[in-house]
C-alpha cells in the first residue's frame, strides 16, 4: 500500500471511532463499509468467526459485540431502523483476524488494531512493572527502618544482616547462597532484586511486623529479635503455601534496577520536545 492510501484508512478509522460508557467502540455498519464489504449478510459472517475466537479466548462477548439499533435515512425524508452492534477495538481486531485478507482494508486494519491493542499490552505491562519497582523501594525502606529499630537495641549492621538471612531462610527454605543458585542471582546482588512482587511484598510485610513486635514486646539483643523475625517469616510463608503459593518455586523476574533504568529512559524520551524540521 501506498503512504497516501495508509494515511487515507489511518483518518477514517479514526474519523469513526466513538466512546460509549467510556469504552472506544466502532459501529459494525460502518466498520463493513470501511473493511470493503458491500453486503452486511457477509459481514455477518466474519463476526460470527470474531465472536467465536473471543469465546475461546475467555473474553465475554456480550462486552465486545453489543447488539444495538441504528436509525438510517430513506428517500422522502423517512427513517429506518436496522440492526447494528458497537464493537471495542479488541472486536475489530478479531474481525480484521479473520477477514478477507487479500482486501486492502482488511491487511490495513490487521496491522493497525494489532498495533493498538499492543498498546493497551505494553501499558498493563508497565503498570505491573512499575507496581514491583514501588515494591522493591518500599522494602528497601522498610529494611532500613528496621535497620534503625535494631541498632537501638543493641545489634550492629553484622547482626542485621544475619538476622535478614535467618528469615529468608525461614520464607523461602533455603539460604541465601543456594537461594541466588536456583534464581541465578548474581553473587553481589541482594535476591531482592529478583524476586517476583508478590515475593517482595511477603519479605516487607515480615519486616513491618518484625519491626512493629520489637518495639511493642520491647525485644533487646541479637537473639530474641531474630527468634521474633524468623517467626514471622515462617508465618507468612503459611499464609502463602495455604493459598498455594511457594515463594521458592516462583520463578525469577526481571533485574529490578534494570527495568528501572528503562522507566527512566522512556520518561526522558517521553518529555524530550520533538525538533522540528525546517
């Protein structure tokens, strides 16, 4: 296809595009007549397909396919009522899966839903990459406020560190060096960095409450606070396995610095002004 043709679909897909109950949808009359069907008894059958692929997907299609009435114009100045249905963009990217592909519209359209709901994708991915990054910094925080509880009463930086071992050991059933082996954690990194959110979110909360009972039962010296930290380890790891959760069998996630470092990066392409060309 050619740059003008591509730019002409681009406009009038978008040129149809209308929000219904805050969800971006497109008339399926309009769509026929954009997707180079000239029979709607046709088209009904291309839908008929769509609608079965979002049954198998697990997707609901009264969501996606709403069966909704149109009023057309007549001759004379008379109207008419016919049968349309409002279909979301995951919809129209069924229905262009499974069109006649040697239509030019239908190769357009193939390509441009695709690209959108890659959109919609790429932005849930995002969010749940940036819910581990919120995690792995409030840990971090946690760690060191703990940090601070325990140094108050008596235990230095290499009783901590020992003290975090021990209920790491108590989650996960494992030490730190054979739990790094499983993950393939490099030697210098905290396993932190790797697990999985929900991971990160069970150390913290031991933590929290490791960090709460000291002050509250008044624990004092090494031994009574990592007796107290391994306790609540051991007690989330409960919660987690009765739900059938095993952290240690959860399978690694992505070095959390390095998706960090991409955050940051697409932020600053994001804000960076765009040159203009003279």
């Amino acid at each position: 296809m050619k740059t003008q043709e591509i730019k002409e679909l681009f406009e009038q897909f978008e040129a149809v595009a209308s929000e219904y109950e805050g969800v971006e949808c497109w008339s399926a009359r309009e769509m026929q007549a954009l997707l180079g069907y000239s029979k709607w008894e046709n088209f009904e059958k291309v839908i008929a397909k769509a609608k079965e692929a979002c049954a198998n997907a697990g997707e609901q299609i009264m969501y996606h396919f709403p069966d909704v009435r149109k009023t057309i114009p007549m001759p004379k100045g008379a109207q008419k009522e016919i049968d349309d249905m409002l279909l979301t963009r995951y919809a129209c990217y069924l229905i262009a899966q499974n069109g006649d592909s040697r239509k030019e519209q239908i190769a357009f359209a193939q390509n441009y839903f695709a690209v959108q709901t890659r959109r919609a994708e790429l932005v849930e991915q995002r969010l749940l990459e940036n819910e581990r990054i919120k995690a792995r910094e409030k840990l971090s925080q946690t760690e060191k406020q703990l940090s601070g509880v325990l140094y108050e009463r008596g235990v230095d930086s290499q009783g901590f560190a020992l003290i975090r071992s021990k209920g790491d050991q108590a989650l996960f059933k494992l030490n730190t060096l054979a739990l790094k082996k499983k993950m393939g954690v490099p030697g210098n990194r905290p396993v932190a960095d790797f697990l999985p959110t929900i991971s990160i979110k069970a150390k913290d909360l031991a933590a929290e409450m490791t960090s709460l009972n000291v002050q509250n039962k008044d624990l004092k010296g090494q031994n009574p606070i990592e007796k107290e930290h391994v306790d609540n380890n051991l007690a989330v790891r409960k919660m987690l396995t009765e739900r059938n959760i095993v952290p240690e069998n959860l399978p690694p996630a992505e070095d959390v610095k390095k998706l960090q470092r991409k955050h940051l990066a697409e932020e600053k392409k994001a804000l960076k002004p765009t040159s203009k060309k003279k």
